[in-house]
C-alpha cells in the first residue's frame, strides 16, 4: 500500500505540472504560482480551522527563509516547464537529492568526517553527464534560458530541503509548514503579476472555463500529491518510497507524448535514464541510514515540489 500511495502521488505530480504547461497558454508564470498557491492556502486553512489545529508557530523566520527559497525554486520550475518539453523540465527538477548528496559528501570531506564514498562520487559526476545529454536539444533549439532555470530550479530546491529538515527537527507539523509556503507562494505570484508578469492589456488575465478548469486542476493535483507522498512516508520504507518518486519521470514522459507529441532523441532518453539512476542512487545515500518512518526528522515528503 505505501507503494501505491507514493505512485499515486507521483503520477499527481506529473499532472500537475502537464496542467503548468497547458494553462501557461492563458496565465503568465507569476499569475500560475498565484493560483496555484492560493488554492493550496485556501484548503489548508478551512481543514486546520476544521481539526481545531493552531497556525501560530515560534519560528517565523525560519518559516519566512524556507518559504522565499521555496517559492524561487517553483517559480523557476513553472517558468522551465513553460520553456520545455515536460519529462526534460520535470527530469532537471529531480535532480535536487543529487545536489543534496553532493553537498553532503564534499562537507563530509572538507571536514574528515567521512571517507570518500566512491560510488556516490560516480554517481553524481555520471548525472551531470546526463545532464548534459538532456540539455543538448534545448540548447540547440535556443530553449537553453528554460534549462537553465530548471537546473536552477533543482539546485535552491536543494536548499528547501534541508530547510524543511530544520523545521521538522524544530517541531513543526507538516501542515503548518506547507500552509506558510502556500501563503508565501501567493503573496509572492500577486506581487510579480502586479509588477508586469500579467498581461499587457490588464493586470490579470481573464478566465475561461477551460483555463479555470486548468487552474484548479493544478492546485487540487498538488494538494492530493503532496497528502499521498506524506501518507506513503509515514507507513512505508523511506528507503523504498523516495525512490519510487522517480517514476514521476516516466509518468512526465507520457503526459508529453500523449499531449504534445514530445519525442526524443536516443541521446536524450539515455540522459533521462543516467540522472534518474544518479538519483537513486544519491537518494540511498541520503536516507540510508533513516529509520521507517522517520519523516519529521530525516525526511520532507510534504515538500517535494520544491
């Protein structure tokens, strides 16, 4: 069953970002984090006020730090996914828990707390190979501006990580940290739509029934994803459950076949598989040593998107 939960958030996920990339032809990437964090804040709040739970927390800038990170790194992410085909923006996205073992294994080293891990060493090097692979037809197609900010995207959303991790060392419950990051998504999507991310002719731009449909579409997937990766954690295998988060990847890769006809190169696919191995791999590391279970101090299943 936890298997299932984590496939099923995984496919959420690469629903929501194909709903990104179709609702990006009406809404402009600011107005697209708007939404998207405004129908999160609006659920979270109604379910806390329903279970009587308490959004007072005593440790707002670590709450104000984690979210301004986060919101970059989503906001990068749509802003890839608008420029890209959808398994290569998702693919660069994933790409997070091998940044996170980098940086664990160079502090390790500079510190002598730990011995070269020579495998990882491969592994990580191999993902930046594959990488490379990945970007070459954005590159030669003048897309490189939209994987440069999905690699961006997956390096800060690195950083989002170990902050969550922070906070849930802290105490703080799940919800009260994905409810401050859905409030700051909000607040920061107005602010670049006000400042001329929207339209030309109008502050925000105007809704159809079917762009409407996308945007709720969007925020309903990431909610139903994000509360299936946190129930996959807490009854599964970390272990186990982080790395079946990669098949996000492939389910990414049909979303673009069926929509948009997306097809690629040998060369390509050979990069998706490289820094999808890369990531098992770094992932083992990362969680190798965590218990079942552990999601509040070792893990952050509520925060994956970013």
């Amino acid at each position: 069953m936890p298997s299932l939960w984590m496939l099923f958030a995984s496919f959420a996920f690469a629903a929501m970002s194909a709903g990104v990339k179709l609702a990006s032809g009406f809404y402009s990437t600011s107005e697209l984090l708007m939404y998207r964090g405004l129908i999160g804040t609006l659920v979270l709040a109604a379910a806390v006020r329903h279970q009587g739970a308490s959004l007072r927390t005593s440790f707002p800038k670590a709450h104000l730090w984690r979210s301004a990170v986060g919101v970059t790194s989503l906001w990068l992410w749509f802003f890839a996914i608008t420029r890209l085909p959808l398994a290569t923006a998702v693919t660069l996205n994933y790409m997070a828990p091998i940044w996170i073992a980098a940086w664990m294994f160079a502090t390790g080293w500079w510190r002598g707390t730990k011995l070269p891990d020579w495998p990882l060493v491969l592994a990580i090097g191999m993902s930046f190979l594959g990488v490379t692979l990945v970007l070459q037809p954005a590159v030669e197609s003048n897309q490189w501006l939209g994987g440069l900010a999905g690699l961006c995207s997956s390096v800060i959303s690195a950083m989002a990580y170990m902050q969550v991790r922070r906070l849930g060392q802290l105490g703080e419950p799940e919800y009260r940290v994905v409810f401050y990051f859905s409030l700051t998504t909000t607040l920061a999507g107005l602010a670049g739509t006000l400042a001329g991310d929207g339209p030309r002719d109008a502050v925000f731009s105007g809704h159809t029934p079917y762009s409407a449909a996308l945007l709720l579409a969007v925020g309903i997937a990431a909610l139903l994803a994000q509360i299936a990766m946190t129930r996959a954690y807490r009854v599964g295998k970390v272990l186990v459950v982080a790395n079946l988060q990669y098949t996000g990847i492939v389910f990414s890769s049909l979303w673009g076949l069926a929509l948009w006809g997306d097809a690629f190169d040998w060369h390509v696919w050979l990069g998706i598989g490289v820094i999808l191995a890369s990531g098992v791999a770094a992932t083992f590391y990362n969680t190798r040593s965590t218990a079942r279970g552990a999601v509040v101090k070792d893990t952050d299943p509520i925060a994956s998107e970013t």
